[in-house]
C-alpha cells in the first residue's frame, strides 16, 4: 500500500483508503472521500501496487456500466483483457483503474466545498496514491466510451500527463444529434443549460489543455466514429492527434474490439512510449 490507511488534508477532508484484498498483482481498496458529511466511496483497482519507484503511472476509465453491466466494463476485465499484469511487473509500472459505475465524470461541483463529486474524488485519488509520493511520475491515461470523456476532464485536474488514450467516446456534445440516446443522457445528467454543456464539453477542455499527444481510437460502427472525426477536424493546435481508426473497421462498441490482437498491441506500444511527447 501506498500511504496510511487514513489521512487528512485539513479538518473539513478526510479520506480513508482501506485494503480489501490483493490477488495475482491486483490490489484493490475501498477509497473514500469525504467533506463535512459529503461521503463518495468506491472501489479502486491497482496493479503492481507497493513498487518502490514506479516508472509510469497508467489510468484506465471504464465507460457507463448500468445494472448487468453489458458492454463488461468492470475494472478487472479491463486489466486482464488488456493484459496490464504482465506489462506493468516487466517494465515498473502501476495501472489503476477505479470502479466508476455509472458515473458521467460531470466537472460541475469541483468548487463545492461540502460535497465531494466523482471528480473530486478522482483528484484525491491522484494526490493520494500519486503525487504526495511520486510528484514527478508521468502519467497516460486511458478511456473506454463514456470513460473517454472522463480521460479529458481528469487530465484538466491533474499533473504531469503525457497522453491520452480516447476509445470510443463522445468529444462534442453540441454535435450529437438530439434524437440519440447519447444526447439523452448527457442532458439527463447536465440538463438544458449550454454554459453547462460547454463546460462539461470535451473538445473545449482540450483545447486549454496543456499540450499532449491524443491517441485516437473508434470502431467504424457506431456513432463514436463521427465524433472521433470530429475531434480530428478541430485541428486543436495543443494537442497531436495520432489517429488509429483503421483498427476499427468493421467493428461495433463492444470488446470484439476493445480487446482485439491489434487493438492490445497498440495500446501496449503507447504505453511503452517514452518522453513527453514520444518523439
């Protein structure tokens, strides 16, 4: 483990990280946030958890997982369909990939002082597992649908991330037709105001970003696939954009291509990368 079990910024913050068990390199914890009676508590993932000097932190995010989880988007399936035990005991790295449920990974509410949001709790997981310790360790950060959003916005709040790995995501609300489902849910958790539409917006969080490569990623089947092209045509000027979409042709949103051969293999090769911008 990491740090103490329980530590405290201030009186008003206290977080609680509480191992519940380790199996085959994977630890996993009970992490908690809380501020003043605001309590957000989930369930964090960590591979190669307790290395002395980790070379690289890497963060996945699942995407929306409702009751049944049918897209299988747990954190475990992640790790072992992406093969991170191996990758991170070879080469000195930690994986951690929190349990989100179904979390819209909303920026709304940062500032609020007496709750804790998911981001919030997000960014006491990076300062505690992370950067109290190992303040200069770099960080990618991977996302999986609705998690690829999540990437965007957790990369606003931290430090020292060289790249993103966006899979099937939504980057521009504005530009999802009202009629989808995808549209639905965002309004259902944002509502109707476009001041806060824009500052949920991924593709306007990038483009304040500080500059970094964007690993591109879609399956040519689904309506993501708009949205990566999207995001390429922004030309946003602080972020590369290294485009994989031929590995998704043909494919649907499903782990036919999340964990297909050339899919892994790719994603291992960016994890490997070294430098900042991997040049």
């Amino acid at each position: 483990m990491f740090f103490p079990a329980v530590m405290a910024a201030d009186a008003a913050l206290l977080v609680d990280a509480k191992k519940i068990y380790t199996a085959n390199n994977v630890t996993v914890y009970d992490f908690s946030v809380a501020i003043d009676g605001s309590v957000n508590k989930k369930k964090i993932f960590i591979v190669n958890d307790g290395i002395k000097d980790p070379k690289k932190f890497i963060w996945i995010f699942p995407g929306y997982k409702p009751a049944g989880d049918p897209y299988a988007q747990s954190p475990r399936i992640f790790i072992e369909n992406w093969k991170m035990i191996q990758l991170c005991i070879k080469n000195g790295y930690v994986c951690i990939v929190p349990d989100m449920g179904t979390s819209m990974y909303e920026m709304a509410g940062m500032m609020d002082e007496h709750t804790v949001t998911d981001m919030h709790w997000l960014k006491e997981a990076y300062k505690h597992y992370i950067f109290n310790d190992f303040r200069n360790a770099p960080v990618i950060i991977a996302g999986v649908s609705t998690g690829a959003e999540g990437a965007v916005k957790f990369s606003s709040v931290i430090q020292n991330v060289e790249s993103i790995i966006g899979m099937s995501g939504t980057y521009d609300f504005f530009s999802l037709p009202q009629s989808s489902g995808e549209y639905k849910i965002h309004q259902r958790v944002f509502g109707d105001n476009a001041g806060v539409w824009r500052d949920e917006n991924p593709v306007e969080i990038l483009k304040r970003s500080v500059r970094m490569k964007f690993y591109l990623f879609c399956e040519s089947k689904s309506m993501y696939f708009n949205q990566a092209q999207q995001l390429k045509s922004q030309r946003i000027t602080n972020i590369d954009v290294v485009d994989y979409l031929a590995l998704g042709k043909g494919k649907s949103h499903n782990w036919d291509f999340w964990g297909s051969a050339p899919v892994i293999k790719t994603l291992h090769e960016i994890f490997l990368k070294k430098g900042a911008m991997y040049e």
